[in-house]
C-alpha cells in the first residue's frame, strides 16, 4: 500500500517544548512533586506515561492549598494571570511552557484593551486557551466569538474594535467573522494570531486527503485541532477515520485499500505516529 504522512503531522513547535520541558523537570528532580496544570497535552497516552514517572495533573477546580507544594508546569494553552498568581500565593514553583504564540496573544490583548478596544476573541468559550486570553483581560469590554449569529447579539457601535484569534481556529471561518465585522463599517484591528503551524498541517492535510483512498487522522478525542482536521479531510475525503492509537485501526477496511494518507493532530506524539505508518506499510 502506498503511504503519504503529512510532513507536519504531531507535535508543533508550541507542544513540543511543553513537553520537553516537562521531562527537564523529572530529570533535574527538584525537591517536591511535579505538576502540570491540566493535563500537558490532550493525549492520553502521554498524560499516562508521565503519571508513571509521578507527574500529577492539577484539575482547574483543585484546592491547591490541600496540595503539597511543588513545581508547577503550566501547558502550552497558557492560563489567565490569576491562575499564575494563586499558584505562586498556594507556594508553588511556576515553568511556565505557554507557547510564545500564545504569549504573544496575552499581551496583545492586555494592550489594546488599555487603550481602549472592545476586544473580540474569535474561538471556543470553553477552550483552555480561550480562557486563558480572557484571563489577561484588564477589563470587562471583550466577547468570544465563534460564529456570525454570536455577532449579532453584540451592540459594538461607536467602539474601537480588536480582532484576536484562538490560535487554533479555521481560518477561513475567521476570515469569515472579520468580513462581516469590516462590512458593518467598524474601526477594526485585526490581529491575525491563527498559528502557522495549524494551517499548514490543515493545509497539506487537505491536499493529501484529496489524493488518496482513505486518510487517517490521529489524535487524542478531546484535541480540538484533530477534530478540526478530521473534518477537513472528511470533506475532501469520504473515507477518512479518526483513531487515537494503532489499536484503533479497523485493518480490514485497510485491506481493499492501495492508497492511504496520514496525519496527526498537534498532541500526537510521533511514536504513536511511527506506529500506524508501519501497520500501514505492511
Ligand atoms: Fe503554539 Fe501553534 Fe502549537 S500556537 S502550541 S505552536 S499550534
């Protein structure tokens, strides 16, 4: 069977050193306990691995005073700045593996909120990382948007209005919002921050999709961008399956196929990646 990986499937840049550093941490062994606050990725098998080597997942929800102080690693998704500072008052260390991209969004939203924008965060209210933008929010004067109907309940006349985006988001969907928003006449700021890393595996996944019999996109169930990719490729592929591991593949569906594509969401790690190529191949 032929076998096309995507050239950007697993971990971007952003998860990649989350996870490095995340592994630092266990090999410096500092005194205390390791946590990660919220699991490091959305991959089971690697959330798994490291409770192995006693790393804990901190639950949003947790009393961190019940908790025995130690060093938090806080994930690429970022967390509001509340968050950093009840940790650092509940005694704990902070690494903080936020991606630089989504560093970047923070500040940008801290400013232009000081300077008076009523802010538009294009993305998932019950995102992480959507919640963690609005966390670095000054004030009251933002909304998160995910779809034309979530414009229309918003009275934004007379405001100076900043576009953000989730960095995940589709960007055509994001383009989308913006037209109407540029449409209605509004002084905007666009401030694209979809990361690059997301639209090129959307991109080259989509253009393998069309070229093959069947794709396979990999990823962990509750990863938003495999979900996004995953409906990506079923639209320019009717034969595309979503699977977490190998153990996932129907391989008699493989069998009647002799042209397959692969790739894998930002959480996957490429062992998992290795994995299902090899079944592949066979
Ligand atoms: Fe960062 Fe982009 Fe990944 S924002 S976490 S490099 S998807």
């Amino acid at each position: 069977m032929k076998v096309t990986l995507a050239k950007s499937a697993g971990f971007c840049f952003g998860v990649k050193r989350a996870v490095d550093m995340v592994y630092e941490q266990i090999e410096d062994a500092k005194e205390g306990p390791i946590y990660t606050y919220g699991p490091i990725i959305h991959n089971e098998e690697v959330v798994k691995e490291l409770a192995e080597k006693g790393v804990r997942v901190i639950a949003e929800d947790e009393d961190l005073h019940g908790l025995e102080p130690g060093t938090v690693i806080i994930r690429s998704h970022g967390v509001g700045r509340k968050v950093k500072e009840d940790l650092e008052n509940a005694g704990f260390t902070i690494v903080d593996a936020t991606c630089p991209f989504v560093q970047k969004i923070h500040r940008y939203v801290a400013k232009y909120a000081e300077e008076g924008y009523f802010v538009l965060i294009v993305g998932s209210e019950s995102h992480p990382e959507v919640q963690g933008i609005v966390g670095w929010m000054p004030n009251d004067s933002y909304a998160v948007i995910s779809t034309p109907q979530d414009l229309e309940d918003l009275a934004l006349a007379g405001e100076k209005i900043c576009i953000v985006s989730q960095t995940t988001f589709n960007y055509n969907k994001f383009q989308e919002l913006v037209e109407i928003i540029r449409k209605k006449g509004y002084d905007i700021l666009v401030l694209n921050t979809i990361c690059n890393a997301t639209e090129e595996r959307q991109s080259e996944a989509a253009t393998i999709a069309r070229d093959v019999d069947a794709m396979i996109v990999i990823g962990g169930k509750h990863s938003s961008n495999t979900q996004k990719l995953f409906e990506i490729c079923k639209k320019e592929c009717q034969d595309t399956y979503y699977i977490q591991t190998k153990e996932d593949l129907d391989l008699s569906v493989l069998q009647s196929i002799s042209n397959v594509g692969i790739t894998a969401g930002a959480s996957t790690p490429n062992k998992i990646i290795e994995e299902v190529q090899k079944i592949c191949q066979k």
